[in-house]
C-alpha cells in the first residue's frame, strides 16, 4: 500500500522571486556541444538556420532558455576571442588541449554565439580569459561586443556583419581559478578579479553584470576570500558541484546501475542544499543586503562516458534518474531565491547531464529536458514555504527524504506544485492542505535507468496527470520514482 505522506504549502510567506536564469544552461566547446550540438554550419545536410540545427533550436525554445553561458568552462581561460571572429576559412585552428586534444577550427565565435542566443530568445552570459591572457584584452572583447560608438572594434564588428552591439547580461571574470583557470589561490583570484574587472566596461545602460569566478564546492574560504576582498567589485560570486555516483575517482555509470547508485546519486546531488546554505551564510556576513548573487554556474551529473564514445567529450546518457537530480537541484534553487540568482546545468547538449543528444541528424530529447519542460511554470514564479512529513526512503545505508516538494505562484497567477517521489519501489498517497483540483504532467518510468535512445526517442516522456480530492483537501496518488507537476486550480 502507498506511503502516506503530508504536504503544507504556506501560501502567506511568499518569497523572493525564482529568478528565469537559475533554468540557465551551460554551452563549452567540449565535444560534440557546440560542433554537431548546436552548430552544423549553413552547407550541411542536417536541416538548419544560418548554420544552426533546427530541431536542437526548435526544442530550446520550447523550454524556454532563459541563458546560455559560453565559451566554457575550462576551453574559456585558453580562448582568444580574436580567434572566432572575421571570415571563417581566414579563422585559425587550435587544438582544445583540455577536452580531447582535437582541433578547434574557430567556425563557432562571438558572432555565432551571440546570434545564437538571441536566435532562441535567451540572454548571453560570456566567460572571459582571466588565467591566459591579458585585462586589456578582455576589455577590448567587451567593447567589440558591446560598444555602439566609432570605434575601430565597434566598426570591426559592424565590417562581420553586425551593426548594433549586443546586450551581454553577464560576463564572467575568468572560471574556475582555483583548476584550469590558472590554478591560484584565493587570495591571488581575488586581486586577479578586481584587476581585470577594472577594465570591463560595457555600456552603462546595458547593465552588464560582472560575475568572480568562485569556489568548487565546498571551499567555503574561496568565497570567504572572495567576499571579503573583491565583494563591491563583483555583482555575482559562482559556486560550480557536479553530482558524482561515489567520487571524482568513481564516477559510476549513466545506465545499467542498480538500487545503491540510484541512491548515492541523489545523496551526493541533494548536497547542494549544504552547499548553498554555507556558502551563502559567508555572503551574508558580507553582504547583509544581498546585493551579490550566488551563481551556480555549473552543475549536473557526471557519469563514466559513453563506452565508445570519443576520450574526452564528456558524452553520456541521461536516465529518470538524471530527471529526479535536475528537480531535487531546482527545488533547492527555488528555496534559496534570496542568494541564488542564477544557475547554468552542465551541458545543454551532448555533455554531461544534457538537455539533448544528437547523433548527426538525428536528435533526442533527454528525461532531463522533460524535467525542465514541465518546470517551465517556475520562471519567475513567486515561491512559497513547503513542508512534508517525515517519509523517508533508504537503501544501503542512505536515508533521504522520500518524497520532495516544490510550490510558486507563476507570472500567470496559477499556484504550481511539483512533486518528487524518490523511492523506487513505493508509491506515495500525499495528501496536501490545498484546495480545489490540480492536473499537469507526470514523468516516470518502469526502470531506474529508462532512458531515451535514438531508435526509442519517447521511452521517458511527461504524462497528464491530476490530482484526486479527498476532504476538500488535494490528495494525489504520486507513483515510485515518478515526479508530478500540476497546476492548481481553486
Ligand atoms: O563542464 C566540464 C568542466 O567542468 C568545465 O570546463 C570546468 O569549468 C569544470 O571543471
């Protein structure tokens, strides 16, 4: 029989906005990302716009991309942004030393990025070189990018085809200082910030935020350091954790798994609420007033790649158990409005824990995309306090709560609700203290690992689904492993 479980929802505490950009994704020029991903050029046979593949556009779209943050990642503290402008057959060719060692023709640049964004009605967050190249560089892309003036960068821009400058919402000062981005310490992350940032200027009105290159999980004195020195030069400090089966060392596989990974995976995913909570109790202390978001820029599982799948491009599976990590993340996110004020998964397309594969021209959408689909609701929803009574699911030693909630009012006025059921094995009867009826969709599968494949794209896909009433009071019979979004109707 059915956990029986409680949910309240305390719609008289309404708080901060979900800001549209915690639904941000991450863009890196890491294997078939961006080149296959997003950018086929205009002479290929896969149908598309101006270079870009029209059903990877068609299916961003749909979700509502609210940013994009590009050029990586780890290729970003080794791009030279001169490189990816001008005529493409005159454009260099580099070797990306840190994803595989391939060449990097440069067809893909500031152009075809920023064209991009705006192609599928996001905003641009740009990662700048802070680890290899000069703050007079980095000024000078900002200017290329943004400046409407006479200048010779400006009017270079406008001779590859751009006129007016393009809005960039935010541009990060460097990435992952303390790794690949020059491997420094604090102390030296946060004098490298205030220098470099010195000389990013875009146009006032555009209101450009800058964004420090924050702490990988929890080096909680990264940010301390950072906070403590550089805090009134930085609109926005990142947080990057990428959710692991064991370990770095053991990162598990994305398929074929059993019971104790399924578990392990949503205990080292769940995490993030420590994470977020500690880091942002060393915000507040500097920052009382919350002027500076926390920007957890990169994040998603990270599995063992692919079995034959090119060393180095990060290609891997997305099951229902990448689906229930993405909800328990945007969950916490939706509970941390104060500080969280952007976020970026780890990657949109065919790395990590992707919206989307593709394998030349064909194309599927991930378990992890349907997630994002039925969470659509939640941008810039206004979030309410949540409580459920104490069920918990444990397996091997792992306790976790079993059933996981979510509750906003969207911009259309409608009360939404999701809903997480974590354990396998049992469904949940949850009733609530909402009123009225509720339906949506439900997303959910017979196995752990239901995957979508390209010659069976829909094994994974939402459901409708609705809500009895018992009482007077919302009850919904919530199945293993499933999770329910609906909207609530008075
Ligand atoms: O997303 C893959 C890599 O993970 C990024 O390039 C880097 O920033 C992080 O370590």
């Amino acid at each position: 029989s059915p956990v029986a479980v409680t949910v309240n929802v305390d719609t008289s505490r309404p708080g901060p906005v979900i800001e549209r950009d915690i639904y941000g994704q991450f863009a890196e020029h890491l294997g078939r990302g961006i080149y296959e991903g997003v950018w086929v050029g205009e002479k290929s046979k896969i149908p598309n716009t101006n270079g870009y593949r029209n059903d990877v556009v068609a299916a961003l779209k749909k979700i509502r991309v609210p940013s994009v943050r590009w050029p990586g990642g780890c290729f970003a503290d080794e791009y030279d942004w001169r490189d990816g402008i001008g005529p493409r057959d005159k454009r260099p060719v580099r070797v990306n030393t840190h994803w595989g060692g391939v060449t990097e023709d440069n067809a893909f640049g500031t152009h075809e990025f920023l064209n991009f964004v705006e192609l599928i009605g996001a905003e641009a967050y740009v990662a700048g070189n802070m680890g290899s190249m000069d703050p007079l560089e980095m000024g000078r892309w900002v200017e290329y990018m943004t400046s409407d003036s006479q200048s010779s960068l400006a009017n270079e821009r406008r001779k590859n085809g751009r006129d007016k400058p393009w809005k960039i919402k935010y541009f990060g000062v460097g990435n992952e200082s303390w790794g690949c981005g020059g491997n420094m310490r604090p102390e030296y992350s946060a004098d490298l910030h205030k220098r470099y940032q010195t000389f990013v200027k875009a146009p006032r009105e555009m209101g450009m935020k800058k964004i420090a290159t924050g702490a990988n999980v929890d080096d909680y004195r990264f940010t301390e350091v950072l906070m403590d020195r550089a805090r009134r030069q930085m609109d926005g400090l990142s947080l990057h954790h990428y959710t692991f089966t064991t370990s770095w060392e053991e990162k598990g596989k994305a398929t074929g798994f059993a019971e104790p990974q399924w578990a392990s995976v949503f205990k080292n995913a769940l995490r993030m609420e420590e994470l977020v909570s500690k880091h942002s109790a060393i915000m507040d202390k500097y920052d009382p007033e919350k002027r500076v978001g926390l920007f957890v820029d990169e994040w998603g599982t990270w599995y063992e790649q692919e079995p034959g799948s090119t060393p180095g491009f990060l290609y891997q599976q997305n099951s229902l158990r990448d689906a229930h990590v993405a909800a328990l993340t945007l969950n916490i996110f939706h509970r941390h409005t104060d500080r969280v004020k952007q976020a970026a998964i780890a990657q949109m397309v065919n790395v990590l824990q992707a919206m989307i594969l593709t394998d030349k021209e064909k194309m599927v959408l991930t378990p992890t995309y349907h997630l994002f689909d039925m969470y659509v609701p939640f941008q810039g929803a206004t979030p309410y306090p949540a409580t459920v009574s104490k069920a918990r699911y444990t397996s091997g030693g792992i306790d976790l709560p079993m059933v996981d909630v979510s509750a906003a009012r969207a911009t259309d006025g409608g009360l939404w609700l999701s809903l997480t059921n974590l354990d396998p094995n049992r469904a949940a009867r949850v009733t609530t203290n909402l009123s009225g009826s509720a339906s949506g969709r439900l997303l959910t599968a017979q196995a752990m690992d239901a995957h979508n494949t390209f010659d069976n794209p829909n094994a994974v896909r939402p459901v409708p689904y609705s809500a009895t009433s018992t009482g007077g009071k919302l009850a919904f019979d919530l199945p293993a492993k499933a999770i329910a979004v609906v909207k609530v109707t008075p």
